[in-house]
C-alpha cells in the first residue's frame, strides 16, 4: 500500500464520485480508469458476436422468456 497526497478539490471530486458512502478512493480511481481503458480483443470478439446473434434473431425479450416459463 502507498499513500499519496491530493488537493482537498480532487478529495471532494472523487466524493461525488463514489457510487456508496463506504467505497474507497482506490475503487472509485479504478472505475474511472476503467472507463478510459482499451477493451481486450476478447471484449471485442465477444461483442461483436453478440451484434451478429442480435442480427440474425438469435435474442428473446425478457417477456418472451417469462412467457415461454410461465412466470
């Protein structure tokens, strides 16, 4: 672990940012980078797999799955 010093500004920004009132600043610096990151060639793989099943008409609406079991 290592301790950084911040101006009490970013302190307050980082405050708005927190999704719970007991998250840490770490978790909230880690959601922003995540937000800036390069999806893996994974991710990408994956999604653009789902945009073809979309496509192709290989998707049920929620309803259609509550339907079909009855729920």
């Amino acid at each position: 672990m290592t301790t950084i010093q911040i101006s009490v500004n970013l302190q307050e920004e980082l405050s708005k940012r927190k999704l719970f009132d007991r998250e840490t600043y770490e978790e909230v610096i880690w959601d922003i980078l995540e937000d800036t990151m390069e999806l893996s060639d994974e991710t990408k793989r994956n999604i653009e797999q789902s945009r073809l099943e979309i496509k192709q008409g290989k998707v049920h609406s929620l309803a259609d799955v509550r339907k079909e079991l009855g729920l």
